[in-house]
C-alpha cells in the first residue's frame, strides 16, 4: 500500500533460529511484536508500529520425497516469495498450487488465511505446518487436520491477535516456520474451477491443461484486475481484495435478496449465490460494493480510490496515508451496510488502526 509509519525497532531474520530469536528476545522484553513477511496484505496505522518488527527472511526449499506414485512433498521456508515457490513447482511439473500464481506474499503466509484465487486454496495440498508456538515455547508440528482451514480463515489466523494485546500490538501465537505441501508429479493442471480463467484458456470448466499455460493465464486475469504488483500502475498500490466475500445463513442471504429488489426492482439482478454443504450461502463482496453505488474508479483523483479495474482494491493513487485508505474502506462498508444489510469484513490485518 505504501503507506504508513515507521517501526520503533526492526530486526531481520535469515535463519530459522534467528527468527525464533528475535521473536523470544521481544517477548522477554515485554515489547509489542509485529512479524512481517511479504507485508503485501497489511494495513499499518500512520503512527507506525510502538515495539519490534521482525522482518521474515528465511529461504530454502527442501523435496525429501518426489516420485510418481507417492507425490512430490516440498518443505519451504516461510520467507521463500510465494510467487517463486509457484513458478518452481510449474517449472518441476508439480501441480496443486498453479492457480494461485502471481500472489504477493511468502510461502509462510499462506495458511494463514488459507490463500486462494481461481478455484484453489493452499488447504488442498498443505500437509502440515512447523510453528514456533510463542505460549509453549516451542516448536510444534501442526498438520492440516489441526490448522482448521475455512474460506480465508484457519487457527493459525484466528490466534494472530491476542485479547490482552498492547494497543496496536499484532500478537501471533503461532509464528511460522515452514510449511509442507503435497504436490502432484503430472505436466497438467488441476481441473479449472473458475469459470473467467477456462474462458481465458479456451476450454471446458474441469479442464486440464499444460502447467506453463495454466499460471500464464491467471498471471493475465490477475493483471486484468490490477492484481499483479506494478510500480508505475497506482491501480496495483493494493492489499488487493480489501473484503472478504460474505458468508451467511440462508436467511440472511433471502433477507439480502429482498432488499435487492427494493434497490434494484424486482426483475434487477440477484446477488451471486454459492451455497454450501453447511446450508450457508456465500455472496459477491464486489457484486455488492457496486450495487450500493461505488463504481469502478470511486473516490479518484484521490488520494485513496476504488481501482479503476476492480471495485474490491482499494489503492494509493500516489500520495495516500493510511488514514485516507481506512476512510474509503469505512464509506465503502457501511454504504453496503446502509443498502444491502450486510456488514463486509476487511481481509488485511489492520496494524493501529480499526473500521
């Protein structure tokens, strides 16, 4: 975003011990701890950060087991850039992760907040997670089953913010360490799951293709969205989707469709609906941000603007501040709020600030 204040105090680790030292030196000082990776899906106040940033540095990408009939399993380091782990596995023929190419962020952060894009999430082939737990100090070993994987959401992110946190403390239980996946040996892809990304390639939903051709075309319908980071492109300055896509009880969503009708007429268009197993329905952030009147482009010349090519980035046009950005994020919720009843949560971990 290229925004926001400085850190009080940074420390950079390389190693695995050094990140494991740094985040026990900050707890036994009693300091507030912010730990960065890739910091592309951070919004920190203009304040800055009141203690200690530990910047996640470490690389490395271990492959004890690849053959055809087991599969490829890959130990990569949490500070490994999630773009290169991608182009390494396509470039090796491993399959599973291809979709979500063009990601920013490390490898570290993706179970998080389970990353997915373009029908696949990394909960379809993590096969565990080492953490440096900061309650038991220790390092632990959490597989999938344990990580409790949901859309954008696992226990290692429902524990990232601590109740008795400092103010403005970003408080992280489980710090990662490394992260191992589960990958296919085969030149294809996975099966296409995302009906824009099998229009771009030319072929049949649940298609597969060769591994080159799939991650170039959702490099290119992550480019026509602005998603691919681009200095000289301000619809790029982003975390890019700033909301998460609503999930709610089924009636919720016919209440959400009710007041719809009453915006839109009753024969206007419907919300997206994407049901579960579980009976709850998922929605459209983006259908519903637009609906409530915020177009492509809302908010220019700026400083902070809706992306001319995607209404759920929220971007820097050049000379935001952090404050502007929280601004345009809170007029854009409760503008859905006021007209739809439905309240958008933020995907970005909002550091000193709050909507």
């Amino acid at each position: 975003m290229r925004v926001g204040g400085p850190a009080r105090r940074t420390v950079t680790a390389t190693t695995e011990a050094e990140l494991i030292e740094a985040v026990r030196d900050a707890d036994a000082a009693g300091d507030p701890l912010l730990v960065v990776a890739g910091g592309s899906n951070l919004l920190v106040s203009d304040d800055g950060f009141p203690g200690t940033v530990v910047l996640v540095r470490t690389t490395g990408i271990a492959v004890p087991d690849a053959s055809a009939c087991g599969g490829v399993t890959a130990q990569v380091a949490a500070g490994e850039v999630w773009d290169d782990v991608v182009a390494r596995a396509v470039a090796e023929g491993w399959s599973g992760i291809e979709a979500l190419s063009g990601i920013p962020g490390s490898a570290g952060a993706t179970p998080v907040q389970n990353v997915g894009a373009y029908g696949q999430e990394v909960a379809q082939t993590i096969a565990q997670v080492r953490v440096w737990d900061r309650v038991e100090q220790r390092v632990r070993t959490m597989f999938a089953a344990d990580l409790g994987f949901s859309y954008r959401h696992s226990v290692l992110k429902d524990t990232i913010v601590g109740p008795d946190a400092p103010a403005g403390a970003v408080t992280p239980r489980h710090i990662v360490l490394s992260v191992t996946f589960s990958l296919r040996p085969t030149e294809l892809s996975q099966p296409v799951g995302y009906a824009a990304l099998a229009e771009g390639l030319g072929v049949a939903l649940g298609s597969r293709v060769p591994l080159a051709e799939a991650r170039e075309a959702v490099l290119q319908q992550r480019r026509n969205r602005g998603m691919v980071l681009d200095a000289t492109d301000h619809d790029t300055w982003s975390c890019g989707s700033f909301f998460t896509n609503p999930i709610l009880p089924a009636q919720e969503y016919a209440a959400l469709v009710t007041r719809a009708a009453e915006r839109l007429g009753p024969d206007g268009p419907v919300p997206p609906r994407f049901p579960s197993a579980e009976g709850t329905v998922k929605t459209s952030a983006a259908w519903l941000i637009d609906r409530a009147g915020f177009r492509k482009g809302h908010g220019l010349p700026g400083p902070a603007a809706l992306s001319t090519k995607h209404t759920l980035a929220l971007t820097n046009r050049g000379r935001a501040r952090a404050a502007d950005v929280v601004a345009l994020a809170r007029e854009v919720r409760d503008g859905v709020q006021e007209a739809f009843g439905v309240t958008l949560v933020n995907e970005p971990v909002l550091v000193g600030l709050t909507l």
